[in-house]
C-alpha cells in the first residue's frame, strides 16, 4: 500500500515534536546558586558584625522559612535558633551554600524547608530526595552528630496542580528520615488541609502562597511538639 507523502510528512513532525518535548522536560534542572551569591554575602556580613551563638539550631530553607524569621525567636522559644532562611532558594543551593550558611556555626541541629520551589520549578521528587541525601551527607562529613527536623512540603492554593508531586517528594524525605535516627520529618502538610482535603485557604497572604500567620502558628505546633522535648536538654 502506498502512503501518502503528506501523511508520512506529518507523522514524521508529530515525533519530532514528542521527541523535542520530552527532551525540555528532561532538561529541567536547578538554576544556578550564584544567582543568590549577594544574599549569602549578606549573611556572612551579618555574622562578621555580632558573635552568633555556636550549637544553636540553624533554620534554614526557602522563603517560607525566610518569611518566620521575625517570630523564629519567640515561636521556638527558649531554643537558640540562628535564622537563615532565604527568598527563593532550591534544595540544591541549600547544597551548594551549607559551608557558609549552615556549617560556620557548628549547629547542634538544622530546621529545614525545602523542596517547595524544586517541585514548582518542574523538578521530580527523586532530585529533591536524591538532593536531600547530598545535603545531609555534606553536613554530617563535618558535624555528625548535628540533627536534623525536615519539615514536608507545604499545600498552597497556588500550586496546588502540584499537589501529587509534592506527596511524593514527601513521601521520599519521610522514608529519608525513617532510616537515620538523626533525621526527623515533621508533618506541617495534614494540619494546613481542610476536611475536604484542599489547603484551608485562611492560612495563606492574599497570593495564595505565602503563609500569614496562622500559617505560621501550625508550624509552629507541629515543630513544638518534637523539637522542644529533643533539643532543650542541650541548650
């Protein structure tokens, strides 16, 4: 049977058009840490004007992290926290920055909130776990003993098509903390959905990603629970 040269033709640019996009999409990969350089600055500037405590608890993550900063001090109370959290940051620049935002101050422990923005960004939930795992073995090369709370993923209204990626980016840094008795997951996810299993919408700023304060305020329950009962016998 002959077939159409018009039919092959269009067969033809209907794979080489498959092909192209799953090519973009395996190309998705972390943006560049230097992108965020002047902020790190910013910290080491900090630091070299006061003495920060050594042993404390670094908390440390992406712009929800950023965004507690103000109440960090009172809400894990009488903690000793050093607050380095930073806008728009992804696993790996968490990585890529650990020996000038995390490993200067010899942190007993690391309060972390990642994996929001690598999921957004098109990430899969194995890089972010994959990134995790590197984060961790970068820290505990240095500082061993230091313990980590991994804080899961948060449910937003504005992401929400993201939804079932970030369970499953969840589900992997759980098991992560489930093998290593110095790791601790902590669910901020289940307390920030309602009974009909969508994000409660009054917990979140008018852009339906960033937290307000009762946002904060289950955060802050949740990280209580575990990290006051662990952690105060070494202040």
């Amino acid at each position: 049977m002959n077939v159409p040269r018009v039919l092959i033709a269009s067969a033809f640019l209907l794979v080489v058009s498959w092909a192209h996009s799953v090519e973009v999409v395996d190309e998705v990969s972390y943006p560049d840490p230097e992108r965020l350089e002047e902020v790190i600055k910013e910290f080491e500037s900090e630091a070299s004007k006061k003495r920060l405590p050594r042993k404390a608890i670094v908390c440390t993550g992406s712009s929800d992290m950023r965004g507690w900063h103000g109440d960090l001090y009172d809400d894990l109370a009488p903690l000793t926290v050093v607050e380095r959290g930073f806008d728009g940051s992804y696993m790996n620049d968490l990585l890529a920055y650990a020996d000038r935002i995390i490993l200067p101050y010899h942190p007993r422990a690391v309060v972390l909130y990642a994996g929001d923005d690598d999921i957004a960004g098109g990430l899969d939930p194995e890089t972010v776990h994959q990134t995790f795992l590197a984060l961790v073995e970068k820290v505990h090369a240095e500082l061993p003993k230091t313990r980590f709370y991994v804080l899961s993923i948060k449910p937003s209204p504005s992401r929400w098509d993201r939804w079932p990626s970030v369970q499953e980016a969840n589900g992997l840094l759980k098991q992560a903390c489930q093998e290593d008795e110095r790791l601790t997951y902590v669910d901020i996810a289940s307390a920030m959905l309602g009974e009909d299993g969508t994000p409660r919408v009054d917990l979140f700023a008018e852009d339906a990603l960033e937290m307000n304060r009762q946002g904060y305020e289950v955060w802050r329950d949740a990280l209580r629970s575990v990290i006051i009962k662990a952690e105060w016998p070494h202040e």
